[in-house]
C-alpha cells in the first residue's frame, strides 16, 4: 500500500477530477497535502458551500470505483502550456482564460521563465523546480493535472476521505489576485483511522481554547490590540500559577537568576546578534530621535549584554539566566490564531552560558528538567534532534560536529529515543525538540534546548579559565513551556478546562443551603483562604442545585454545601465537579485533602501572598 502523503496527494486529484465532472468550466490551482489531508484551490463557476461536499465526495468514490490508472506523462514547458491552453500560445491571454486552465498556465510561465513555481513564502506547485525543460503530467481517466507525482497505482487503491470545509484562498497568497474556492480533505488507510481522526476533529472544536477561555471568563481578545491576549482575573490567576511554579523549579531549585530586561533596544543589538538581516521582517520597528529601533522578539541578544557586563571567570559558569520578559513578533495578521499564534507573548525563557566541558551536564539537567514538567500535567512527548543545514549555517563545520554529538551523548546516555531531522537546525546551532501529545492525541512543538557557539563569537564573550586565559563559553537556549500563551493554549485543550486543583482558578465555592448559613459558609471561606487556597462564596439566594450545576460548568473542582448538620459537625457536604458527592467532611479534613492535591512534585509551594500561587 502506498504511503499516507501518497494516498493523499492522490485523493485530491481525485477531488479535483470529481469537480471538474460536477462544475464544468472549473479551473484548477494547486492541491498539495498537508498535515492529515489535503486542499485543493479552484476556480469554480458560483461558489461551494459544505452543502455541496457530500455530492463532490459521493463523484469522488464514483471515481475510485472506476479505478482509472495514475498514468505519468512528461512533455516539454512549452507543450505543456499548448496542453492546458488548447489555443496556440499567441492568442491573446484574455482568449485561452476564458477557454484553457489559466493558472497552470502561469505557473507552467514562472517554471519556463524564472525557474520556479512558487506559488506563496510557504507553499510549491508539485512540478520538479529542478528540471525547467521538461514537466510531469498526470492522467486520471478523463482528468490531466499538472504534477511531479508519485501516486497510488490506480484511484482504487485510495482508502478512507472525507472533505471537511470550504474556505476562500488568495491564488498565490496575493490579496491583489483573485479569490478561489478551497476544499479540505482528510484521507486514511482504513475506516477506523478516519474515524478516530474525525472523533479528534470534533474532540478539538469541543475543547478550543478560545470558546472554552471566554466561557470561563479567562481571556479576552479584541481588534484593536491583533494577537495580543487580554488576561482576565481567572486567565491572570492560571498565567501567574505557572510563572511562580517555573520561577520555583528555576531560581528556588535550580540555580538560575531571574532578570528583567529592557523591551526596545538599538538596531545596533540586532545587526550584532544577526536577527536584522534574518528576522527583521518579523519584528516590530520604530523610530527615536533619528535612531531605528525594535521591540525586542526575543531575550538571546540582550542576555549576552547582561554576560558582557562584567569580567567572567570560570567559577562563575555555569550561568543560567532566566527571564519572563515581554515579546514581540509581527506575525502576519492572517495567521494569527488565538494563543498559539500571538503578536505579544511571554517565554520562560533561559540561557545558560557554560564551559565545553559542563554542556553535556547541563544538557542531561534540562532534560531531567522536561521529564518532571510534563509529567506533571499528564502530558507525553517525543523528541527530535536536527542538525546542521549544509545550505545554512554559521561558523565551523567542526564545531557544528561537536555541538551535535554533545545533544546526541546526552539523549542517549538518558535512554531517550529520538526522531533524527538532518538540516532542520537554526542558523546558529543544533537543537532538541520536544513534541508534547495532549489528551486527544494531537501533537505541539513546545520545549526546545539549542546550543550557540555564534553568539558569543558576535558579542565577544569570555570567561578567564583555570589557565588565567581568555576562553569562549557556550550558550546553551531553552525553555520548557515556551511561550506561557500557547502552552496555557494547550493546557486549556488539553484538560478541556477542568484543571487540575493545583491550576484550577478557583479551586472550591462554599455554597450556604439558606440565608442563615451564610456566616458560617463565610467563615469556612476564610479558614480555606489563610492556608492559600482559592475559593469563593456563593450566597445567592439560587436554587442550591442550580448553583451547583454553574460551578461544574465553571469547573470548579470542589462545590461545599453547608447547612445545619455541616455547622453542627464543624464540616461541609463535598461534591466534585464530575457530580461524584463525597458527603460530609470535617473543615480540618478538607484542608488536608486539599494540601494533598496541591502537593505538586511531591512537595507542597507556598502559596504567594496573593492566593494566586501554588497553593
């Protein structure tokens, strides 16, 4: 059986062949795959709404009945284009756009002309950019398309699809050029794998961080501020929870000191750390009497100032700087998405400057570091070491060598498996990525640990060795949630906003039965809060069962009713957000409970002053 991207990519041939049957007069863009699936971008007479899906997907299995052959033509650019045209090249343009496939057209032009076919910054037409003499077409029954292939054999060989939505997409991305029609598909092996993939697609809109984060009053966004997330009191108390919980594990546990560092610095920062000439289209400039400056889009560069700031020695490393300062990147509007595509965000971020011989030390810490952070919140995660770009680099292959053998002892001799990524490293130096798998098996890109020999070298850094010489360290990145916005994104989809008590922005309402058990609900509310914990009091004169169900759709993990036996016995009734009723516990007994649930890493943090800490 063919591979999954080759089903797919085949799928949506078969889609396109379906439309072509269905809407004479369409013509066609691109249909690469992507993840899960596949897309497929034309120009159809009217517009497609979802209810026409099921009439396309009912032509399409038509077609795989049939079983046409994937049989593979190639032909000279200029053939091609006579080919899709079907009128001599020199008739006039507005002639063979009314009668021939005018965007293979192009395409087929920009291969012939310019030797490429991109079609926008992140996709390519599948034709063979390597070869601009000849291109690759492919017949499917009735249907030709322009495609370097491979395919399945025959369109029966395709196994289970479904096609998802319809958007409008912008052909090559240019908001100047004309709008097509995109179809989304999903194609897998079997049945069962569809369906479990349709399960999780519906399992995700369920759990979508930012229907689930404005129903629990945690966030807000709103058009004048693009990409940045408004905290609101009980997103703040989740934000905070993990910034302490991070700065414990870090300052209180592990050696670290925390900095603040500005937010605006001088072009002259970002020409010295490189990030100008490769990242500048991302960040966010202005101007200050006549000088060019930046919000910064990262805390690397100012770190190494912080380093540079006084003479160094090599008792002083390693030196781990952590830091939860303000970030800024100028992502583009439209692929801007809730918390995990933001303009504003925060890291908790470090960098560790560290002799040679303590990387492969600090490099097993770290990933000790991920193990604990992650079981914590029942998140699984797999690893990826990618290596030196040969197209893409700076300084010396040999050191590249090293830094890439120090990642690799270190995932090995931790009998970590790992996914090798030949030439997907940053510019600068080699990395682990970890991938984490949330509760309805989707897969995020969130901790990352790089090694930098660069930017010590661009900034000059040293240290005064055993030798009473100047030395290089090395920079050692990381960070463990990555940006608290999408790793709060995920933790939201993750735990579909029942957090565990620790997270939970409120963890109980002391719920009085009548108006005469209101000062005693109070006084439980109070004995509850001096020992940390975050409750609240609901004395509304409600239906106690109405009261309830509000908290468990707020997902409160504890409602305590109190009335006259609980005053009598110094105790509340306990009920659990799942509906499960504990019965009657003594106030004293509810505090030790809930001591046990907060003990995180088998060890309780004192709650800050605010109540909005570990407690």
């Amino acid at each position: 059986m063919a591979d999954l991207e080759t089903m797919r990519h085949s799928t949506a041939h078969v889609m396109a062949a379906a439309v072509m049957r269905l809407y004479p007069g369409t013509k066609l863009g691109v249909g690469p795959t992507i993840e899960n699936g596949f897309y497929y971008d034309m120009d159809v007479p009217g517009r497609f709404t979802p209810e026409d899906l099921p009439s396309i997907e009912e032509e399409m299995r038509r077609i795989v009945e049939e079983r046409h052959e994937f049989d593979r033509e190639e032909m000279t650019i200029s053939d091609a284009i006579e080919r899709f045209r079907e009128v001599s090249i020199a008739d006039a343009i507005d002639r063979f756009r009314e009668q021939g496939q005018d965007y293979k057209v192009e395409l087929l032009s920009d291969l012939r002309d310019r030797g490429t076919t991109r079609v926008t910054s992140r996709e390519d037409v599948d034709v063979d950019p390597g070869n601009v003499e000849t291109a690759s077409l492919y017949h499917t029954g009735e249907f030709v398309d322009l495609c370097r292939g491979p395919h399945v054999t025959n369109s029966g060989e395709i196994g289970a699809f479904k096609l998802l939505s319809v958007a409008g997409a912008y052909w090559r991305g240019d908001s100047s050029r004309p709008q097509l029609q995109r179809i989304y598909g999903t194609a897998w092996a079997t049945q069962e794998e569809l369906d479990r993939h349709l399960w999780q697609l519906e399992e995700a809109e369920k759990r979508d961080h930012r229907r689930i984060g404005r129903d629990l009053g945690l966030l807000m966004f709103h058009p004048w501020a693009p990409g940045a997330a408004f905290w609101l009191p009980k997103g703040t108390v989740i934000y905070q929870t993990l910034s302490n919980f991070m700065r414990h594990m870090l300052v209180d546990e592990g050696g670290y000191v925390e900095v603040r560092s500005p937010l605006v610095f001088n072009k002259a920062l970002w020409e010295t750390s490189g990030h100008w000439e490769k990242f500048r289209e991302n960040m966010f400039t202005l101007e200050s009497e006549g000088q060019e400056m930046a919000l910064k889009p990262m805390n690397c560069p100012g770190h190494m100032l912080v380093y540079g700031s006084e003479l160094r020695s090599y008792r002083d490393l390693p030196l781990r700087i952590h830091d939860q300062s303000v970030l800024h990147r100028n992502e583009v509007s439209g692929t801007l998405s809730g918390l995990t595509r933001v303009r504003q965000l925060c890291q908790d971020d470090a960098h560790l400057f560290v002799r040679p011989d303590q990387i492969e030390e600090e490099i097993d810490a770290l990933l000790r570091l991920v193990g604990r952070v992650y079981g914590l919140f029942g998140l699984g995660y797999e690893m990826e070491l990618s290596t030196r770009n040969p197209q893409s680099y700076l300084g010396e292959v040999e050191t590249w060598e090293r830094a890439e053998a120090n990642l690799r002892n270190a995932l090995e001799s931790n009998n970590i498996p790992y996914r090798l990524q030949p030439g997907e490293a940053a510019f600068y130096g080699p990395k682990i990525d970890v991938h984490v798998t949330d509760a309805i098996g989707r897969k995020w890109q969130c901790a990352t640990i790089q090694l930098d020999y660069q930017l010590p070298e661009r900034f000059d850094l040293t240290y005064v060795g055993e030798d009473s010489q100047r030395h290089r360290p090395v920079v050692i990145h990381r960070a463990i949630f990555g940006s608290f916005e999408r790793f709060i994104a995920i933790l939201i989809e993750h735990f579909a906003g029942a957090f565990p008590f620790w997270l939970a922005p409120v963890q109980a309402v002391v719920l009085p039965i009548a108006d005469r058990h209101a000062p005693y609900a109070e006084q439980v509310v109070q004995r509850l809060r001096a020992k940390g914990f975050r409750v609240e009091l609901d004395a509304r004169r409600e239906n106690l069962n109405h009261k309830i169900r509000e908290a468990q759709v707020q997902k409160v993990p504890y409602m305590l009713v109190v009335g006259d036996r609980e005053i009598e016995a110094d105790a509340a009734a306990v009920r659990q957000r799942t509906g499960e009723n504990l019965g009657a516990i003594g106030v004293d007994d509810i505090i030790q409970r809930f001591e046990e649930e907060a003990n995180i890493g088998g060890e309780r943090n004192s709650p800050s002053a605010s109540g909005s800490g570990l407690g």
